[in-house]
C-alpha cells in the first residue's frame, strides 16, 4: 500500500466506508485499488494485473474491457439518458429488455417488472407476494421460507430471507415472517451413509414439517438459489429440487427462484433453474443480466402472480411500488446488448465446455491433504479447505485456512474469494481453457505455500 498522506489508499481510509468489510481492519491494511480492465483480467494502482476469479462480484459475463457495452451505453445517454415507467409511461430500451427476457425465461412468465439490486429485486418479490396473498383473499399467507446459508441481499427483508449470521447479527434481522430451512449441503449435513438422495428426501420431509407446524395457510412462498452462492457454492444433492417442489405444490406455495448468480449462462444453461428442473413463479434477475457495467435487476413473474395483483393495482388506484431508477434506460439498453452478447459469442456453451475443465481441474485437486471438497458445475465452483481431512475440521479456527489461500491467490496474481473455507470461483463467461489452467495453476501454488505453513 503506498502510505503516502494523500495516496489514493490513504483517501480511501479517511473517506470511504466499504461494504462486506472489517472497518478497523481496513484502517491499518487499506485498500486494494483496482484502476483497469481487461477481458478477464483487473489491474491495479501499481500496475499489478490479477486474474479477476470471481468476475468482481459473480457478474461481469462478457469480461471488463467489452466495448460493445460502452457504446450502447454511450448511444442511449446521448438519445434519452433518463426515462421512468410511473403512471404508464415507457421507453424503448426498456420495452425490448421486458420482452426479451419474458421470451429467454425457461417457464412461461407474464411480465417483467424492473429493479436496480438484487436486494431491492428480491424485497420487490416478496412485497408483491404479499400483495397477491390479500389480493387472492388469503391475507394470513405472509410467511416466506428460504435457506440457512441462502443469500438473498441485505435491505431489511432480502437480508432477512438470507441466512447467514452476518447479515443478521447487530442488525436485529431476521422480520418476523421469515423463516428458515435446511441448507443442502450433503457433504457437510448428510448423515453416515445417507445418500444424495435420501438426504433430498429428509429435507424435503423437514420442510413439510416446518410447514405443517406453522400451518400450510400462513405460508406463501419459498425462496432458493439454484446453487447457494455467497453461503459457499453449494450445489444442490441429487433430486433435491424435485423433492422440494412436490411439497411446495401439495400445500400451494409459491416459488422464487433466485437466479442473480445462476442466470445467464453460469451453470452452463442460460438459468439455473434449467439445470436444476426448477419451475419458478417468479425469476429474481441481476449481475450478469448487464456483466454488472451498470446495476439492472429484474423480476419476472407468470400469470398466477400478475393477475391478482393487476386485479388488487386496479382495486386501489394503484400498484404503489417503483423506484425511480427501475428499468434506466442506459442500463437497460447495457443489459440489452450484453445478452446479445452472451447470445451470439455463445457464452452458455462456453460455460458448459471451459466450466466441465474448470471442474476437471479442481476435481484433480480432491485428494489434497487440505482439500475437504470440490464442487460445482460449469464456471461456478468452490473447493472447500479443511485441517483435518477425516473430520472435515477446519485448520484453527474456521475460515482462518481459506483467508490465507485467499491471500496468497492475490499474491499469486489471482483475485479469489472465501467464504470462510470455502475458495470459490467464478470468473468470467469468456475465459479460455489456458486461462482456467493459468488460475487454477495459480491456486495449486498458492495451496502449497498454504500447506507450508499449516506445516
Ligand atoms: N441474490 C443472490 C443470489 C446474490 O448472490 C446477491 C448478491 O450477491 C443478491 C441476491 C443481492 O444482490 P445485490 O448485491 O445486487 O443487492
């Protein structure tokens, strides 16, 4: 870090507080500055190039240098740089982003209904769940079911809906309304000798019971992400969604689909929920919609949803929801172009076939002393580090193993991320086969020096 009083790193401490951070941490360590992009690699301050493993946060698809992108941004903020969809009115790019995506989703869905955050996406989903519960005049479904360790965002009901501890701890989360079931991590949860399957069947049983136990008819919907992944890359056992979505049709409960980070080509498909057999109610879109070069979210949601509450909209005046910066015309026209993008480059296909060599590799990894597991499909992955192999027990305390892998990725010209053990990766859609191999090379040598020192 350069220590420098005015350093941008020294700025950085006096002015900015950051996300997902230690704020007294980042004090003494500062900053890492990222200045440029370039297809899947980031640059810093000191000229450091760094293979960005995680495409920033799950999300640039088309990498960090697409110039297409820029120009369709340019081309809208020259033409209408800023339009709404209050009160009936409508722009363009926002028309053909609506039908685009009502067109690629894998079920038939109704409308699209536009968002900036996949927090704000996901809070949008469960207010128009409510909605629809009094709208159907069923006004005591108000409870949503999703995971412990899903991650749904962090405005006060999508941090709600996630379930990990800090999102909730000091922030006196979760509402009341929410609540959470199993997550499906057969590796970690799975009991001796219990199969994929079977341990599908016991969770499913579990959510029938939670269901049961608070009473089919306050229960409205059930949120999950294809694969888990800020809860760690937790892909989903054999049958599970199958399982759980004959207990959620028995009992008539709804179902989001969560695919911020599954959507768009991550798993090899265009959403997870194809990969999954997944037949969602509503779609929760984000990231990679517009490779993230500016926030875009979106819902879709089919006829069961949008027809009560169209009926409800027209009951009191209005649907009384919206932000002004839902449906922006610039990041609608820069989502618009990135899925064509993601279309014509066949990005899906190249998750699908670089992804099954990413897998490969990883996989290869399994019988390392520290390595506990390896999971993933396509260009979404983790490889879980443990201390002790027999025990899946962590080394000291846990995510101590996983920070220092992490660190010595980043020295190794690699930019990762651990949710604690777990090492994930997710890079962006346009890598190349010699580029997975120059990462995971990266992450070999950066396990060793990690073995080095847990001696
Ligand atoms: N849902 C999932 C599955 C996510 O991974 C995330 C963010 O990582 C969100 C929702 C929240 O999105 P945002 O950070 O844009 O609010």
């Amino acid at each position: 870090m350069d220590a420098r009083p005015n350093s941008p790193e020294a700025r950085d401490i006096s002015y900015h507080m950051h996300g997902y951070t230690n704020a007294r941490k980042h004090e003494e360590a500062g900053p890492l500055v990222i200045e440029k992009g370039d297809g899947i690699y980031v640059e810093d301050l000191a000229g450091n190039r760094y293979i960005e493993a995680m495409a920033g946060l799950w999300s640039v698809a088309v990498g960090f240098s697409e110039k297409r992108l820029v120009d369709a941004a340019v081309r809208q903020m020259s033409k209408l740089p800023y339009y709404h969809d209050f009160g009936s009115k409508s722009h363009s790019p926002l028309i053909d982003l609506a039908e685009k995506l009502v067109q690629m989703a894998p079920v038939p869905m109704s409308k699209a209904y536009f968002t900036n955050s996949g927090s704000e996406a996901n809070d949008t989903a469960m207010k128009m769940i409510w909605y629809r519960s009094n709208a159907i005049g069923q006004p005591a479904r108000k409870k949503i079911i999703s995971r412990i360790r899903g991650y749904h965002g962090v405005t006060i009901a999508s941090a709600s809906l996630t379930g990990l501890p800090n999102n909730h701890i000091s922030f006196d989360l979760p509402i009341a309304n929410v609540l959470h079931t199993a997550t499906p991590h057969h590796w970690r949860e799975g009991l001796p000798n219990e199969s994929e399957e079977q341990f599908s069947s016991r969770l499913a049983d579990d959510l029938e019971k939670l269901i049961l136990a608070e009473g089919p008819e306050t229960i409205a919907a059930f949120f999950g992400e294809p694969i888990m992944g800020a809860g760690g890359v937790i892909v989903p056992p054999a049958r599970y969604w199958e399982k759980i979505q004959a207990v959620l049709s028995k009992y008539d409960i709804l179902l989001v689909a969560d695919e911020v980070i599954c959507g768009f080509g991550r798993t090899g498909e265009m959403f997870g929920s194809q990969t999954f057999g997944i037949r969602p109610d509503i779609m929760v879109l984000s990231k990679q919609i517009s490779s993230s070069y500016l926030p875009i979210s979106a819902l879709l949601i089919n006829e069961k949803m949008f027809e009560p509450i169209a009926d409800e909209s027209n009951r009191i005046g209005t649907f009384g929801h919206g932000f002004t910066g839902g449906g922006h015309p610039v990041a609608a026209a820069v989502a618009f172009e990135n899925l064509k993008l993601i279309e014509e480059r066949d990005l899906v296909g190249n998750a699908r076939r670089v992804g099954a060599h990413m897998q490969k590799r990883l996989r290869e990894l399994a019988s390392h002393p520290l390595v506990g597991e390896v999971r993933g499909v396509g260009l979404i992955a983790a490889v879980e580090l443990v201390g002790d192999k027999a025990n899946k027990t962590p080394w000291e305390t846990a995510g101590a193993l996983g920070g220092l892998v992490n660190c010595f990725m980043q020295q190794n010209g690699v930019i990762s991320r651990n949710m604690g053990d777990a090492v994930a990766f997710c890079p962006p859609l346009i890598i190349t086969e010699p580029q997975v191999d120059e990462m995971i090379d990266a992450f070999e040598r950066s396990l060793e020096a990690a073995a080095g020192q847990v001696g």
